[in-house]
C-alpha cells in the first residue's frame, strides 16, 4: 500500500502538500506545534494514499517520503 511519511521536525507548516494532494488526505494538525513553532502537516486518511508523490515534490523542505 502506497504511504506518505511526513518527518513532522522537518515540516514549516507551509500548506503546499495540503493544496497539491489531489486526494484531499493532507491537513496541517491545529492541535499540535513542532519544535520549530509550526503546525505540522499529517495524513488524515493513509488508506487513501495513491502514492502519486504530489506532496513530497512539492515539499520545499523534503520532508515527505512516498513508498509506493
Ligand atoms: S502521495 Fe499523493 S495521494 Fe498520497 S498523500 Fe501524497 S499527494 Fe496525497
Ligand atoms: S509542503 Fe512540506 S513543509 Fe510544507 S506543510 Fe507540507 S510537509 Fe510541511
């Protein structure tokens, strides 16, 4: 099964994976903060995952891997 791994200590809270994921699985968690003061982005739904890797090309920190 295809998953987005997100390093959440590496993530800036930017959004873009959130915006560029075309199955809408992205969101950046509003209830937790990381080391560096950012909401972090998380997968709501893995089970969804098409493995298209969107997000981790978008990522201007690569801070997500894709395992297909
Ligand atoms: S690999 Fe594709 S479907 Fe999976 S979380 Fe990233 S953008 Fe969304
Ligand atoms: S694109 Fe990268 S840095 Fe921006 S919210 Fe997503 S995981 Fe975090």
């Amino acid at each position: 099964m295809a998953r987005a791994i997100i390093d959440e200590k590496v993530c800036k809270g930017c959004g873009l994976c959130v915006s560029v994921c075309p199955k809408k699985i992205l969101r950046l968690a509003a209830e937790r903060i990381n080391d560096k003061g950012y909401n972090p982005a998380e997968v709501t739904d893995a089970s969804l995952c098409i493995g298209c890797a969107m997000c981790g090309i978008m990522c201007p920190d690569s801070a997500i891997t894709v395992e297909k």
